[in-house]
C-alpha cells in the first residue's frame, strides 16, 4: 500500500490552504520519492548548476515551509511568538 498525500489541507488556525511544504533543498515536498510517508525519501528534481544539470543531491526531505495556494509562495509558520519590547 502506498502512502496518500496529504494535499491540500486547510490551517486551522489562519483558514488558509496549504498545497506543499518546501524541503531544506529548496524543492516541494512533491518532487520528492515516496518512503514510508508521502514525499519524504530522495529529491528527484534536476538543478542547474553552472553550465550543467544535474539531480538534486538531497537524500531525503526535511520541512523547512508550508506553500499557500493563494501565493505558491513558502512561508515559514512559526509557533514561537515576539518578544514585547
């Protein structure tokens, strides 16, 4: 049985929806081989670097943002509040 994924979804908290996560790589969670979980193994998108291309070197996916739908923009949610000045 393979996984399911887990897009879109509605944050509760802000009411938005939320259609990928972006990888540490700079890639979405989507570009990424299914393990166990949906989207967490191998990045399998290529990168220009310089004059060639090539894959993505990254080995699996780490969250580093949510992509709205409304921007397709990643934004970072963080729970930790401001300290008042």
């Amino acid at each position: 049985m393979s996984p399911t994924n887990p897009f879109p979804f509605v944050d509760k908290e802000s009411g938005a929806t939320i259609v990928d996560e972006r990888c540490t790589c700079g890639h979405y969670r989507s570009v990424h081989v299914d393990t166990a979980a949906w989207g967490h193994g191998a990045c399998v998108a290529t990168v220009a670097v310089h004059d060639h291309t090539g894959p993505c070197k990254c080995g699996k996916f780490t969250w580093s943002a949510w992509v709205f739908q409304a921007t397709g923009k990643p934004h970072v949610k963080s729970k930790r509040k401001r300290a008042r000045r």
